[in-house]
C-alpha cells in the first residue's frame, strides 16, 4: 500500500480557500486517493476520491497531476466548521479494505 | 437512514478485566472494519469482515483481541485481560462491499479506558 505524507497542520481564516497536498510517490497504476474527514469525538467522514485529474462534489475540489505522485485537497471559503483533520489515503480499487490512515493534517480556521 | 451506531460510546474498566464492543453497521453492507485510534493519532486498523468472515485479522494487535459478526451484521470486538495500552477510541465502519472505492461509514467510536 502506498505511503502518504501530509503536513502536519494548517492554519486559515474564515473565508480562505485552503489547499492541502499529500505526496504519494510510490502510488500504484490501481490505486485510487481518498479523503476523510474527521471532527473531534467523532469517526471520519469520507470528502471526495479521484483517480487522476480532477474531481468536484459540493464540498471540496481533488486536483490529481498527471504522475499522480500527490494530490491537492481544496476546501473552498472555508468557515469555522471546516476545523478538523483531513486524512489522505491511497489504496488499491479491487481489494483495499484495510485503509491506512496517516497522522492526518490538523486544519485549524480562525475567524 | 440510520448510520453505523456503537455502544457503549464510554467504557471505562480495570486492567485485566474482559470489555464487549459492539458495532451495528448500516442495514446491507457486507463490509465491516475495527480500528483503532489513540489520543492525537491516526487510525489504525484492527480487522476486517467480508460478510461473517474476516479474511484479513493481521491488525489485531495480540491474541487477547478477537472479534465476530454474526449473521452478517452486527460485531462485537472482544479485548480480554484488558491493559492500559489499550486505552483508546476503537471505531466501526461500514462498507456496501470491500472495494476501496466504496465509501466507509464510520461510527462514533467507543472510548475505552483502562485504568
């Protein structure tokens, strides 16, 4: 399984867009990347997955280059509630039950 | 619909004491997963189940862990002779199947303390 590294933690205000990038150097051609979100005292939620390019839903933007070596979160206008931390995972499609989560980045949104 | 739920969501015991766990996924998944996450770290995975079989059991972290899931739904992760190190938030998830590109639906967790 591939190893990822995200920073450790962030810091915004209310209102900036946020990018998070995660490095996956050794991804492999069956891998796809996801992203989970997690509150305090609560179990991560699921954000967006993609494969390559870019992928869009109502909460955040997926940017994947064409190596696919790293990926970029984009949260945008984030507010208050975006505090959290952000996991970014990267497994096979056919058989990845076992998900590897990281240390995750700690985004702290200031008002 | 209801979410994956988990009971108890505090348990607080005595080293060397046995705790029951359980987990009760969303109505038709056939994907079950135990983790478990210490204080300001990541998740680290225990088991897996593919309906009431667990193919993969590597990440349990002795042989006072086990776990079971009985009639394709609900599990309980069983930890006997409970230590400190055991302290932490062990959660659920739930999947529709195992690939990876289906989402997993986590729990609220149960905090366990050993003390």
């Amino acid at each position: 399984l591939a190893k990822t590294t995200q920073p450790i933690s962030m810091d915004s205000y209310e209102g900036q867009e946020v990018n998070i990038t995660c490095s996956h150097n050794n991804i492999a051609t069956n891998d796809y990347i996801t992203w989970y979100q997690q509150f305090p005292s609560q179990g991560p939620r699921f954000i967006i997955q993609g494969y390559k390019t870019k992928v869009t839903n109502e909460v955040a933007s997926l940017f994947i280059p064409a190596d696919r070596k790293s990926s970029t979160l984009s949260l945008p206008r984030v507010s208050l509630s975006d505090t959290a931390v952000y996991y970014c995972l990267v497994g096979p499609m056919d058989s990845s039950y076992k998900l590897i989560f990281g240390s995750g980045t700690r985004l702290l949104v200031r008002p | 619909g209801a979410g994956v739920s988990q009971s108890p969501s505090n348990k607080v015991t005595e080293k060397g004491k046995d705790v029951e766990l359980r987990c009760d996924p969303i109505s038709g998944h056939t994907a079950l997963y135990w983790y478990r996450q210490s204080l300001g770290q990541g998740l680290e995975f225990l088991i897996y189940f593919q309906g009431n079989s667990a193919p993969d059991k590597s990440g349990l972290p002795s042989d006072r862990f086990s776990a079971e899931r009985t009639g394709g739904s609900v599990s309980t992760l069983t930890i006997q002779r409970t230590q400190q190190e055991d302290s932490a938030v062990y959660l659920c998830a739930s999947s529709p199947d195992y690939m990876s590109t289906d989402t997993q639906y986590f729990g609220p967790g149960t905090r366990l303390t050993v003390l």
